[in-house]
C-alpha cells in the first residue's frame, strides 16, 4: 500500500476491489461479513482490513490466542476472573481500545458495551469482520451519574451538572461514547462541565474520582456508587457482553470462569453489588462466519 492510497474506501471503491455491484457490498454489510464503519450516518471500508479480509486473514484467527481478557471494566467480571482462579490475565483499557486487541488476536475474550443505534455492540462487532468468534450476554447494568453527596440533591438531570467537576472516561470507552450521546440528546457539550484531571480507565476510577473529592460526578454504574456510599442517579440499562473466540472458548480458563458463574457464591455476589440484571447471562447476540 502506497502512501497515496486512501485510508478509508467508499462503497463505490470497495465493489470495484471486489468487482461486484454495489448492491452486493449492502448485503455483506447486513450479514456481517465485511469489516466497515458507520461514521455519522456514512459507511467507510478500512482499507487495510478489507485487504486482510480478502486474504482471509482477517481477525488473526489462525493461530491460537492468549488466555487474556481485554477491553471494558465490569467489577463483578473482574471479581470472578479472581475468585474463580481461572488463570486469565486482563488487559481492560475500555471498550475500544479492548476491541482492537482483541480484533489483533491478542486475547481470547474482550468486554464491550459500545451504544450501538437502539442496540448495544452487536452492530459494532459486526462491522469488524471478525471470523471465529461469539457474542454472548454478561450482564445488563444499570447506568447514570455517580454523584458526591453534597450535591446528590441538586442533580436530577445532566443539565443539573452545568458548571460541576466531572470526571471523563478515555477515547473509545464505551462510557465516553455513552456520555457523548446523552449530552448530545440534552443539547450539552463537554465544554459545559469542568473536567476533572486525567481519565478515568475504569469504573472503579470514575467512582473513586467522586469519592475522594477529585470530582463531583461521574458517569458510572450503580454497584460503584453503592460499593463507595455516593449518590446514584440511573440514565440507562446497558449491556454488557463478552467477545470470544470460539476455540478460546473451550480452553481450561474460560471454561473454568463460566463454570463458576453457574454457582451460588456467584449468583449471590452479583445480588449483593447490586445494579446487575444476569437473566440473559450466556446468551448468544452475535455469531461470526
């Protein structure tokens, strides 16, 4: 590839790579089966996963993965990984950046909730032309503003936040694609808070942001405000899913970590931490070719 060839194809472009009708392109994008971007309303083809996924090479599904768990933070997954002793490593840096290890083949599993149109990661996932994976349901949490007690009783909406310290979450997070929706749904932008220093990379940060006074609110999940006695205020119910290898899938660590969220001492820690819905838990979203 020449340092005169576009990063990003059109739809046009692609169908001539491929020498088909644009109209075969639309189908491959509905089935799943081409890496692509839907930016602002327009579909883009990363060239350079358009040439991988020509070769069949896309994904790095040829070899065999770490036992690594990469992308977003979920407190109760992160306490199973330990309490389990299944032996998976984590490498959880948000949603984004997560998927894109993942997508290099450098874990076996990756946690997503990216906003996705009325959906959650499905339509993302899809869009990365990834070969031998699944999607399955983790969790669905509840979502919305941690808040610093001495103002839990002036928030009752974002617009209520004008002015406050807010903590942010990383470039990519899902967290940081949620708050850009949500303040774009009330007419806000960042430029209406103060924003707190540095990222926070998780949800135990954001929480722990709040609670030593480095900010007056944060968008986080009910089972930190709980776990650090901060006001709550619910926006959402979001879900949260695992990507993961389907050969992965069979390996002693994740087999032993599902293992383990099929027992009590699981069921009832997630009751405890609050904030979880695990009926859908293990369901399959996605499937790839």
């Amino acid at each position: 590839m020449t340092s005169t060839e576009p990063t990003y194809l059109t739809t046009k472009e692609v169908a001539d790579l491929l020498r088909v009708k644009e109209r075969k392109v639309y189908d491959l994008i509905a089935a799943g089966e081409i890496p692509h971007r839907r930016i602002i309303g327009k579909l883009l083809f990363p060239r350079a996963e358009i040439v991988q996924w020509i070769e069949g090479t896309a994904g790095n599904d040829t070899g065999e993965r770490p036992a690594v768990l990469t992308g977003s933070h979920d407190p109760l997954l992160d306490w199973a990984v330990r309490e389990s002793g299944c032996g998976l490593a984590t490498l959880l840096d948000g949603s984004g950046n997560g998927l894109e290890t993942y997508a290099g083949g450098d874990a076996a599993l990756c946690g997503l909730h990216i906003p996705d149109g009325y959906d959650w990661n499905v339509g993302i996932v899809a869009g990365r032309g990834l070969r031998g994976s699944v999607l399955l349901t983790w969790a669905q949490r509840a979502r919305g503003l941690v808040l610093a007690p001495a103002i839990q009783a002036e928030v009752a909406c974002l617009s209520d936040l004008k002015g406050k310290r807010v903590v942010m979450r990383q470039p990519g997070a899902g967290a940081a694609v949620l708050f850009e929706r949500l303040l774009a749904r009330e007419g806000l932008s960042p430029e209406d808070f103060v924003a707190a220093a540095g990222y926070a990379r998780t949800e135990s940060d954001a929480a722990a942001a709040v609670a030593s006074g480095e900010a007056d609110a944060a968008l986080g999940l009910e089972t930190m405000a709980r776990q650090f006695h901060l006001g709550f205020l619910p926006l959402v119910t979001e879900r949260f899913d695992l990507l993961v290898d389907r050969r992965a899938y069979f390996t002693e660590p994740v087999q032993k970590l599902l293992a383990f969220t099929r027992t009590q001492a699981f069921v009832e820690k997630a009751r405890a931490m609050g904030g979880y819905d695990l009926s859908g838990m293990g369901e399959v979203r996605w499937l790839s070719p």
